[in-house]
C-alpha cells in the first residue's frame, strides 16, 4: 500500500502543477547555449509565461504532457516514497529513535534513484510534450509528437528500447539529490515541528509545515540539475539516437556554466519554486495523510 500512497499523492499533486511545469520547461530552454541579450525573451518571468502560453497555446497548451506527467508520478514517485516508507518503517533512517540526516538522505537518495530509472521514458516524453509550442514562441528543439503513445512509438521505432532511455543519466543525479534532500529535509522538519509543539499531535499542519520547509530546500539543491535534465532530454539527436548538443551530463553542465554562467543553471528559478514547491508541499501532505489514515484503521 506505501507504493500505491506514494503514487496516488504525487498524481493527485500533480494535477495542480502540471501548468506551472510547463512554464518551468520553457523557461529553462530559453535562450538555450546562448549569452544574455543575444537572444529573444518570450518568458520574462513565471506569470508573464503563464500569460504568454495562456494567450497563444490556449488553455490546453498549460496542460501539455500531463498523461505523461500523470504516469510518471505514479511510477517514480510510488516507487520513490513507496520504498523511502518501507525503509523509514523498518527503522533504518532513525539512530537512538531520532532521524539521522545521514541516513535519511542515503535512504531518500537510494529510493529517488530507483524512481528515476523506472519512470525515465515517460520523463523523457513528457519534456518533448511540453517543449513544443506554436512557432512564435517556441523555444529549445521541437519535436513534432501527436501524443503520448505516439511519441513513444516513435523514439521506439527510430531508436531501439535504448532510445526510451536517452537522458536516464541526467534524470538520476536530478532525482537522488531532489529526493535526498526531500525526504530527509521532510522528515527532520517534521520532528522538529512536532517538538515545538505548534500543533496539536498528529494534526495534518505539522505535515504542511514540515513540507514548506522541504519545498525551500529541495528547489535550491535541484534546479542546476533540473536544468539540465530537461536540456538533455529534448535536445535533437542524430540518426543514432545520440544527442547532438550535448554528450551526457557533465558536458551539459560545462557548455551551459560556459555560455550562459551561473544564472543559466538556476533558469526559470522563480517557475521551479512556483511548481516543486507547491508539488512538494502537497505530494508529501497527501502522503503522509494517506498513510496515516489507513495505518490508524488497519
């Protein structure tokens, strides 16, 4: 039931933050390889894109890629604080019946990488989905997919099982250091609000609390990572699949620093915190309630 828990709280967060991911998506591909004022902005800032892709895509542009979005939140993050649940449960994060961060963000790392992995095609698709806009305020590579199944037929079909894949390794760095911080930044600022005793015991305000201040911490470590993940897995490939701006994680991190600085790793920081932070504070909200509901009558 942890696996099914995860899941159902990472869709039910998703649904409201679907808009703001896609907002996150252009944002980060704007002005892609290029130095600063060399380039058009289409998205001065989260609710000028919001606006912007409101105005031009239609409403439905704000919910691209979120079949995908959908299903990779029931893959990733069911697996992801599926097995953080079992492993919090068997009392492996705790030392002296208090969590250790060390083991907390090992715990939240190995879960997060597992997820990643699993759910990498359909992250991959869904980055694609909410990249391609009408043609006068497109940004980064446009790809031409009708759909979610319809793009994974193609990438299948043009490159193999392997092609699925593409940018699996940018997705797991992503993940393990957004999950580590996560779990482990969630778990600790939970015991601390609960000692403080702000809130009654058990109330879902301390679950809230502790996930607003997971939410800070989560989109500082991870927004350089989420960069260039989402860079990596819509970039254009040749004929055989291999990515032709960038070879793999650590050229795409060297080229973007390079070219764009520090501020082009931390793109569309504003539009990450609007979407992670929310996603967080909900996602591990709803979890925490689920599992405490069900565990209380069973």
């Amino acid at each position: 039931m942890d696996f099914v828990f995860g899941g159902v709280a990472a869709c039910s967060a998703c649904l409201f933050t679907n808009p703001l991911e896609v907002v996150k998506t252009r944002m980060q591909l704007q002005g892609e390889l290029k130095s600063r004022g060399t380039y058009q902005v289409y998205y001065r800032n989260v609710f000028h894109a919001f606006y912007t892709i409101g105005k031009i895509d239609g409403l439905a542009g704000l919910q691209k890629g979120l079949a995908p979005g959908l299903v990779y939140q029931m893959f990733m993050n069911g697996i992801r604080l599926g097995s953080y649940a079992i492993i919090e449960s068997m009392g492996y994060i705790h030392t002296d019946g208090r969590v250790s961060a060390a083991k907390s963000t090992v715990a939240g790392a190995v879960a997060g990488v597992v997820g990643a992995v699993m759910g990498s095609p359909v992250y991959l698709v869904k980055t694609q989905l909410q990249s391609q806009a009408t043609s006068s305020i497109a940004v980064g590579h446009q790809y031409k997919h009708r759909g979610m199944m319809h793009a994974l037929r193609v990438i299948h079909k043009q490159h193999g099982i392997l092609g699925l894949w593409r940018g699996a390794g940018a997705a797991v760095p992503r993940v393990s250091v957004g999950s580590a911080t996560q779990l482990s930044t969630f778990s600790a600022s939970k015991e601390l609000v609960t000692d403080l005793q702000v809130f009654s015991e058990g109330s879902w305000l301390i679950a809230l609390s502790a996930g607003m201040i997971s939410s800070v911490v989560v989109v500082s470590a991870m927004t350089p990572f989420d960069v260039i993940s989402t860079r990596l897995y819509n970039q254009p490939v040749d004929h055989l699949g291999k990515g032709i701006l960038y070879k793999g994680f650590a050229d795409c991190f060297s080229k973007t620093l390079k070219k764009e600085g520090m501020t082009g790793l931390y793109k569309g920081l504003g539009a990450s915190y609007f979407r992670l932070g929310p996603h967080t504070i909900l996602s591990l909200l709803f979890w925490n309630e689920l599992r405490t509901s069900y565990y209380s009558h069973s």
